[in-house]
C-alpha cells in the first residue's frame, strides 16, 4: 500500500468513527427525551396487564362459581332454628340451613362434612370460624340480636345467615 492510500483508509475510519459519534450522540438524546415516554408506555402496559388479569380472575372465579354449581352450591335456599344450641352443616358447598334463626345466646356450631375447606365469616366482620377442614366444627355465641350475613372466604358465593330474635 502506497503512504497515499494508507492515509485514504485512515481518512473513511475517521469518517466513519465520527459518524458513529454523531448517531451515539443522537440515539443518547433520543433515549434521554423518550425515556419518560417510555415509562408512561410501561405504565400503560402494566395497567393493560392488570386489567387482563383482573379480567382473566373474574372469569376463573366465574369458573369455580360454576364447578361450586356442579358440586350442588346454590341450591335451594333451607331456613332452621335454634334456641340454646343450633347447628349448621357445611355440605356440598353450601351452609344447612341457609338462614338460622336463633334467640339471643345461642351457640352456633359449624361443621365442615365437605372435603374442600371452608369458613364462615361475617360480612361485617362480627365472627369468623377460620378455616374448617374436614370434619372440623367451630361455634360462635350470638348475644346481640341482627341478622348476621356470612360468607366463605374460599368460595365467595357460599353464603348464609344468622338471625338473632331480639
Ligand atoms: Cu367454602
């Protein structure tokens, strides 16, 4: 190679270098400019994530409300009543009976005949047997004269309630 062209070769790396310089340069302000951009997109993105998963979760407890339905839940409505002591059965998803009217001091014993675990605890946070395993019964004293609505935590449309006489 001639000094000439040597020079020549040197002169297209030093174009070419500077050129990067010039790109890397831009692509910087660039990233620096749109980098609040890009976190609001990613916000976006995550939001949109969370709203197909909040979505995706309905459905799935959509899904299980609809196997509780094969498992014999929201079957017929049952009322009893109690006076010192009653009892309220937890089968096939659903709480026997539905609605137990008690007078005031009443023990209410719970037990859980399912397989599944259950728990009956109150909308307003009066009671709560905790979790019922198999075979497992809690009871809860009812001093205060109401109508106490209950829930399983487990499987949200496993609902019941106890009325206390005044
Ligand atoms: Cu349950």
């Amino acid at each position: 190679m001639t000094n000439q062209a040597v020079l020549g070769v040197l002169a297209i790396i030093g174009a070419l270098a500077a050129v990067f310089l010039v790109v890397f340069a831009a692509l910087g302000t660039y990233h620096a400019v749109s980098g609040s951009g890009m976190r609001d997109n990613m916000g976006e993105m995550i939001k949109g994530i969370r709203g197909m998963t909040g979505d995706g979760m309905g459905d799935m407890m959509d899904g299980m409300n609809g196997m509780d339905g094969m498992m014999g839940g929201g079957g017929p409505e049952t009322t009893g009543s109690a006076s010192g002591r009653g009892e309220v059965r937890i089968a096939s998803f659903r709480f026997q009976p539905t609605t137990m009217n008690v007078t005031r001091g009443t023990v209410v014993v719970w037990t859980n005949d399912d397989s599944a675990t259950h728990t009956a605890t109150a909308k307003d946070a009066s009671f709560d047997t905790g979790r019922l395993d198999q075979g497992k019964s809690s009871q809860v004293t009812f001093d205060r004269p109401g109508t106490f609505e209950y829930v399983c935590n487990f499987h949200s449309r496993m609902t019941g309630r106890v009325v206390v006489g005044p």
